[in-house]
C-alpha cells in the first residue's frame, strides 16, 4: 500500500504543476481534489500493507490464552468494534495494533511476548492496544509510517543518486 499510495503521491504532485502550467489554479485544484479523493480511498478502503508484513495466524478457534474475551471486555469499554487479535510467528516480543478506520482494526502479538507474560500482564497489553486504537492513536502511527516511509525514499534518492553523482570522477 506505500508502494502505491507514493506512487499517487508523485503523480499527483506531476499533475497539479501539469494543470497549473496548462490552465492555472482552478485546474491545479480540481487536481489536487480529486487526489484526496484518491487518498482516501486507498487508506480506507483498500486491505492493510501490515497484515503481510508477517506471519499471522487469526486467533478466533485456538484462544488458549482468552484473548478474544480481553480484546472484546476492553472494546466494549472503549466503545470501539472488537479489534482481530493475530499471533506472530516471531522469536521475539513484539506488540502492536493497526487501525485504518474504526471498521478495520487489529491487534498483533508475538507467540513468545504472551507465552513470556502472566495473564494479568497480557490483560494489560491487551488493553492498551484496545486504547491506543480507541484513542485513534494506532491510526496516527499509520500516517506517521507512512510519511516517515516517504520521507525516508526521498533521502535514499538523494543520497544514491544526487548527492554521490557531484561526488563521482568524471572519465
């Protein structure tokens, strides 16, 4: 989804200087418009990027731990929809939630961080994401990645190919 919401990003801004050049700034708003439009509609609507990211298995039908009971308890609370709980096929402890909208939520934890911690620890663990997904935190993180991800193809541009090109000998 980076891949493709970067990409809208460069078109974009190429049209926008297009339609100001060729027929000013009603143009160049109308442009930049319908690219929100597009935006949304990526951000929104289209399946997360961090779902693939790693080995996930869905909890529903293998709760040993009660999860999905901690998970829709602290929902309830927050009056949010039950977040999905998958677990990571990891070596390490790893927690974290995603949120793309209140309809699309999901909280993702490593089969070694709740095999490592006690259950009122997990109950914890399970609330905070619950609350940092209520509180559109988890959303904010996505924009903040994602920007961060943009931000950080910018400078590997740079470096790779303007700032090493003044650097090379000329044959």
């Amino acid at each position: 989804i980076l891949k493709t919401w970067f990409f809208i990003e460069v078109v974009g801004l190429a049209l926008m200087v297009g339609a100001h050049l060729l027929a000013g700034r009603y143009a160049t708003l109308a442009v930049f418009i319908f690219m929100v439009f597009i935006n949304v509609l990526i951000l929104f609507f289209s399946k997360p990027h961090v779902y693939h990211l790693f080995e996930t298995t869905p909890i529903e039908g293998k709760d040993a731990w009660n999860l999905m009971c901690m998970t829709k308890k602290f929902a309830s609370l927050g009056r949010i929809p039950t977040p999905e709980v998958y677990l990571l096929s990891l070596d390490s402890s790893l927690s974290y939630s995603f949120s793309n909208s209140s309809l699309g939520s999901a909280i993702f934890l490593s089969e070694t961080l709740v095999e490592d911690l006690s259950a009122s620890e997990v109950e914890a663990l399970i609330a905070y994401e619950v609350a940092r997904i209520s509180l559109g935190q988890s959303f904010l993180a996505v924009i903040a990645s994602s920007i961060g991800y943009v931000l950080n193809l910018f400078a590997e541009y740079f470096d790779k190919y303007i700032l090493l090109q003044f650097l090379k000998k000329p044959h």
